[in-house]
C-alpha cells in the first residue's frame, strides 16, 4: 500500500482547503518563519515549512482556515510527527502541545552544547 504524500493529499482533496489557502500558509510562515516543533527555519532543500492542520481538512471542513486549527512544521516534522508518516491515515490532535515540550527541550539541549 502506498503512502500518501503531501501534494497528492491537497491535490484530493483541494475542494476543502480555502480558496486563499497559499495566502493564509505563507502568512502563517512569514509570522513564524520556523518549525514549532524543531525549530528549523526550512531552508534545506526538501525540508520547507509548511502549515500544518491539527484536525484535517478532510475530517472536519469547518476549521480549514482557521488559526487555531493550524501551526507551522517543517517537511520532515509534518511527515513524521504530525502524520506519523502519511498524511491521509493518521494525524496527531496533540500537534501543539507536543511541539510546545519538544521546541523547548531542543533548544535547552541547543543552549547546552554551544
């Protein structure tokens, strides 16, 4: 069984994301242009940020735009941690409060090892 990427989940289902969905991702990133997981500003090639829905757009419509249904992840943290590797078939509701504890320990160990 294939895992769905990114692009193929927004390619289907593209009718439940707003229609300035482009407009509201790169507020949000321009906002906070860093992951709220790891930190990572996303500038390696393959690792952008991306904005992130807590509840999926195709579980519940209602929150696709809205702010506190949304947090700024890297590729890679998207993927891993908020999908658990595939963003159709599982997604983490506690998104914002792991990232709170792991941002956090990241960068205490970060201070720690400069």
């Amino acid at each position: 069984e294939e895992i769905m990427e990114l692009k193929d989940y927004r390619d289907k289902h593209k009718d439940k994301y707003p229609s300035n969905w482009e407009e509201i991702e790169k507020a949000m990133i321009s906002k906070q242009p860093y992951c709220s997981l790891c930190g990572d500003e996303g500038k390696e090639d393959g690792n952008e940020l991306q904005v992130h829905h807590i509840v999926p757009v195709h579980i519940d419509i209602s929150k696709n735009g809205d702010e506190d249904n949304l947090i700024v992840l890297c590729h890679h943290c998207h993927l891993r941690i908020a999908h658990c590797g595939d963003y159709e078939k599982y997604y983490n509701l506690e998104i914002k409060k792991d990232s709170e504890t792991v941002y956090k320990d990241i960068q205490k160990y970060k201070e720690a090892n400069s």
